[in-house]
C-alpha cells in the first residue's frame, strides 16, 4: 500500500484514541461551557455530555437507595452491613451505571462527523525536523500534526513515545488480582436474592476477594464482578488479558462463602475473567508538543470506579487551559506544561489509592477483617475524590497558565490567591472550599 500524508490543520490538535478520554476532549475543545453552579467535570465540559450521561445512567431500585454508591456488606455469613457509603452530592449520583458502548456513542453524536477518523490505528510516532511530529498509522498513511494528545489507553502507543519505552507493556504491571464478570436477568437475581439485595448496589467483603453487585441496562439485569487475589503469581502468564470460563474455577474459588455470594456465583453460567493491570506512575505526560490523557497516562484499578472520571477531568483541564491558551495568546506548549504539573499528582494518588482499596476489600488492608475499622475507612476513602473543589483548581491552573506565559510561573498563581483573600475578607466568606462537588463516579459495564 502506498503512504499518503495529511496534515492536521494549522493550530489543530490531533487527538488519537476514541474512549471516553478522548471523546470527551473532543467535546470540551469544540464546545465550552462553564457554569459557575457546575457540580461535575462532565457538566463543566459541556452540559449536553451530562445530559446524555444523566439520561442513560441506571441506577439502585429503592428510592432510599439513590445516593447509595455501595452498601459495604460481610462476604461470610448472612452478608451483614459493614457501611452504606453514600455520594453527599445534590445530584444523589449514588451508583450510576453506564453501558459504555452507548454512552460513547451517544458523546460522538456531539462532535461534528468532519473532525473524526474512524478505524485507524497508530503504530509509531516519529519527530521531524521541523515543529511538527509525523503520525505513522497501521494503513500506511501519515498525518503531520503540530499537537497531539494521545487518548489510546493503557497499551498507549503514545505513551511508548513520550516515555521513551521500548515496549508500550514496559510501565504496565499485573496486579495480581483478576476479576469474573457476568451477567444476571433481573428477574433470577430477585427471586434468588430477594429485591434489596439483587436490585440494589452491593458489595461483599471476604478473604482475598469481594464481589459486587449492581442494576444496569435499566433495572433488567443484575451486573456481577467477582474478584479474587491471585497471589501466587507475580505475573499474568496469559497472552490474553481477558479469557472464556465455563465458571467451575469461580465457583471453587468462592466455596465457604456466605448464602448470598454462593448463591450469586453459582448464577453465572459462562463468566469472562479479566486480568487486572495498572501503570507504574510516569515521570511526565508530556514530551514536546505530545500529551497523554486518561488511561493513557494513568491506567488505574477499578476499585473506586474512578479511572473514566479521571479520563474526563483529564479532559476538561486540558480543553480548559488550551481554550484559554489560544484565545489570550498564551501558548499551547504553557497549556500543556500546566495540564502536566496539575494532572499528574491527583490521577497518579487515584492509581495508588485504588490499589489499596482493592487490598482493603481483600480483608488485607490495615483495617483486616475489623468491621469497626473497615466501616471507618469505608465511610470517608473516596472523599477525596468525590469532593475535588474542580472550579478552585481549573482557576489555579489557568492562574498558574497566565504565570507561565508570562515567564514568571508562580504570578499567576500568587496573583489569584491574593485576589481571593481580598475577596473573603470582603464578603466574610472564610472557608466554602468545599462549594462544588467536582469528582464523580460511575460504573461501567459492556454487557
Ligand atoms: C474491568 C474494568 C472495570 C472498570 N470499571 C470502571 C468503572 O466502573 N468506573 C470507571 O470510572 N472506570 C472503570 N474502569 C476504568 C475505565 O474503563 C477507564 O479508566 C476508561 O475507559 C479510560 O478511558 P480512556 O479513553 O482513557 O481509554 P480507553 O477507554 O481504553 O480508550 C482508548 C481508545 O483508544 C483506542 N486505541 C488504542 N490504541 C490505539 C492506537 N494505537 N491508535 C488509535 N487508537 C487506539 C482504543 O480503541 C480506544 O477507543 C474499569 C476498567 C476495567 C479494566
């Protein structure tokens, strides 16, 4: 096949994957809108993607049960209530879940169809001589683009380039934990569970492993995730991260547990497991005039549900400080420095920080098996990410952006921290940090 090359337009950005990151981005860059009574990163980027989020998400059956994110329960037993951590949000998101594939499709309805080209698969990402970097594509084609931000996930092909590794898999580390997966009717799971269990999110705690449960596709079906330390093996030794089971294995591996996880196990007749990988935290995200976003630059556990909602925030502090970059004449190269210095601690503690809740809900965490303890971390560990102050931190960020284009970094910053006081001192206000909720926290599922 013979190379053709294109280029991105003048002052373009050339964004390479299409999940949520990368969509997401391209929505914030196209359109911006920033309430100032936004409560989400979502509704900061554009209040049309939350719509379409609110409006497609399925969340716990009992009305009680609305801000519920997961009732915490003993995985032994009779499935005894270790904590009902709730989202303290107005919204109540409690647990929303998503299917992802319609999620995605309904966000790229929201971007004009002209801006999007479909099936095609970076391969290598090569620096010329000139400012530009060449994109060499999997059908030979090339594309010659001044900015690129790579959304492609965690075998990121750009994440090979920016961190100079030999292999995309070189930063990506098996957890040593994997998961089954599998799907309910709605209808089974109640006559088997009864309805608070089955309709409702649940999560249960045991040796080594937990299980969690939650409604999707509407209420209709039950979604399952069963996950079991694997700690006797250091590494994956499956080419496939995901493999096909009969669900003999599972069963096995949840035998002595309580009614409720035996019942739920014994269910799922053909169950997918997944092997569960993170990346080792990266030195940077940025190398010349090519970024990383999402899973790309931070591939995180599930295990606070939060690596999409770090993918969006990804996606409006980059859109956020490139809009302002180009309209104040700042630079996009001071944007992205900025997206870096700002991103990188918050996304890489949700890495870390998932880790441990997985070893927390293994019964392996500093808690043990203590219910006391375990209900006094559960209630308050996903505080952090659920009550960011994300409008406080866009406008420290793009303070910071207006420091650096002015060649003195810490101006900016210091000249919104001193308007701010003033401000306070004016209105008596003293300590409202906490106004807006800015994380936020969904499920996937891909039935
Ligand atoms: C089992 C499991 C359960 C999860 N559950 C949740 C959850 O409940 N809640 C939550 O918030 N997060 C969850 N996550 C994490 C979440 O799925 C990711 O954080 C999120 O999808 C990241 O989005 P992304 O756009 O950065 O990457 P991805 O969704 O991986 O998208 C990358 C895109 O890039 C494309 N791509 C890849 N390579 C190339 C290439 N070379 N060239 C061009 N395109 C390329 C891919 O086809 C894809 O479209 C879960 C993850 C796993 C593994």
């Amino acid at each position: 096949m013979s190379s053709v090359q294109t280029a991105v337009p003048d002052g373009a950005i050339a964004i390479v994957g299409g999940g949520i990151g990368g969509v997401s981005l391209a929505i914030g860059l196209r359109h911006r809108a920033l309430g100032p009574n936004a409560i989400s990163a979502l509704e900061l980027l554009d209040p049309a993607a939350a719509e379409v989020f609110h409006k497609l998400a399925t969340k716990n059956a009992f009305s009680s049960e609305e801000a519920t994110w997961i009732n915490f329960r003993k995985g032994m037993g009779e499935a005894e209530l270790i904590a009902k951590v709730e989202t303290k949000d107005e919204r109540q998101t409690g647990l929303s879940s998503i299917h992802r594939a319609r999620f995605l499709n309904a966000l790229a309805s929201l971007i004009p169809r002209d801006m999007v080209r479909f099936r095609k698969r970076l391969v290598k990402i090569q620096e010329t001589e000139g400012k530009h970097v060449l994109l060499h594509f999997d059908d030979s084609s090339q594309v010659s683009a001044a900015y690129v931000v790579g959304c492609d996930g965690i075998r990121s092909c750009v994440r090979q380039y920016v961190l100079g590794l030999e292999n995309p898999l070189d930063n990506v580390t098996y957890t040593r934990k994997y998961v089954y997966r599998g799907l309910v009717p709605m209808k089974t799971a109640v006559e088997r569970l009864g309805a608070e269990l089955a309709s409702n999110s649940q999560m249960y705690l045991g040796p080594n492993g937990h299980v969690l449960t939650y409604p999707i596709d509407g209420g209709k079906t039950m979604n399952v995730v069963a996950f079991r330390d694997d700690l006797n093996n250091k590494s994956w030794s499956h080419a496939n991260w995901v493999l096909k089971h009969r669900g003999d294995n599972m069963r096995r591996e949840f035998e002595g547990w309580g009614r409720p996880v035996t019942t739920i196990v014994k269910m799922l007749e053909q169950p997918d497991q997944w092997a569960l990988f993170n990346h080792e935290p990266a030195p940077c995200y940025q190398k010349g005039p090519v970024v990383l976003l999402g899973d790309a630059a931070h591939a995180t556990t599930p295990h606070q549900g939060a690596g999409a909602g770090q993918a969006v925030e990804d996606a409006l502090f980059l859109a956020e400080l490139l809009g302002k970059a180009k309209s104040h004449g700042w630079g996009f190269m001071n944007a992205f420095k900025v997206y870096d210095a700002v991103r990188r601690p918050r996304s890489q503690l949700v890495v870390a920080t998932s880790r441990t809740a997985g070893d927390t809900y293994a019964m392996r965490g500093l808690a043990g098996s203590d219910s006391d303890l375990l209900q006094a971390e559960l209630l308050h560990r996903f505080d952090w990410i659920w009550e960011y102050n994300i409008r406080g931190a866009l406008d420290d960020a793009i303070a910071r952006l207006q420091g650096e284009a002015a060649g003195k970094p810490a101006i900016g910053l210091l000249r919104k921290l001193l308007k701010e006081l003033r401000m306070r001192l004016q209105t008596g206000l003293v300590s409202e940090d906490r106004r807006l909720f800015g994380g936020w926290s969904f499920s996937w599922h891909k039935s």
